[in-house]
C-alpha cells in the first residue's frame, strides 16, 4: 500500500471518478477536514483538473502551511539551494504548476525559502525557447 492509498484508502479509487474519495480525512484534524469538504463543494470540472492531494498540498490547507514572508521565500537561490532540488517541491505536470507542501502559494523552481531541504530527486527547469 502507498501513502496516497493509505491516507485516501485504496477503495475509494474509481475508475470514471479518479477524484472521489469517500473515506479520505475521517481521522484527519478539523483543518484537513474542513479542506476535504471545501474540495468536495468544487464543480467536478474542477476537481478532475486538480486532484484531492494536490487542492490539500496547495490551497487547502492553510493552517499547516506557512506563509512565502515567514519562509523568508526570495526570487533567488541560496548557495546552490532552490526549490528545484527542495524535497518539497511538487510539480503538477499537466500544467507545470509547482507547489511546496510547506509553504502557501505557487512557487518557482529558481526561488528559495529557510525551509529549504534538499532532494536527490531534482525538477529541471523548463525549456525556455
């Protein structure tokens, strides 16, 4: 079982509804709840183009996410270090939206933050033709 399938439970995939999951955040906090039914409210147009995991990692929980000022987030690397080679960073690859699980907001991959760890899993940047 994956992390996804344990935290959203492995039955509540279904294959005409991908973004349905029944049983996800019964034993969630009140925040991830609250975030869980906001996500549910959502036109299913809207649902489908974004996933419970990512409304949760991005928008939907702002109590656990720090803001980009606390983070003290720049529009510039630190000594090598960048969002890009951040453990994390999440790129949603249908649109190349990047998200941080700890911060609030959309992110760049050549920014920075104090939360900063690193990752053997690095996202390149994108082609700039």
């Amino acid at each position: 079982m994956d992390i996804f399938e344990e935290f959203l439970g492995s039955e509540n995939r279904n294959v005409n509804n991908d973004y349905i999951y029944p049983k996800a955040g019964i034993n969630a906090n009140r925040y991830v709840k609250k975030a869980i039914q906001e996500f549910r409210r959502l036109p299913n147009n809207v649902k489908e183009q974004k996933p419970l995991l990512y409304w949760l990692l991005g928008s939907g929980t702002p109590p656990y996410k720090m803001s980009k000022k606390d983070s003290d987030y720049q529009g510039k690397p630190y000594r090598g270090q960048n969002c890009g080679n951040c453990r994390f960073t999440f790129m949603r690859w249908v649109n190349k939206e990047l998200i941080c699980s700890q911060i609030q907001g959309n992110i760049e991959l050549d920014h920075w933050c104090k939360l900063w760890v690193g990752s053997d899993n690095v996202i390149p940047p994108p082609n700039k033709d």
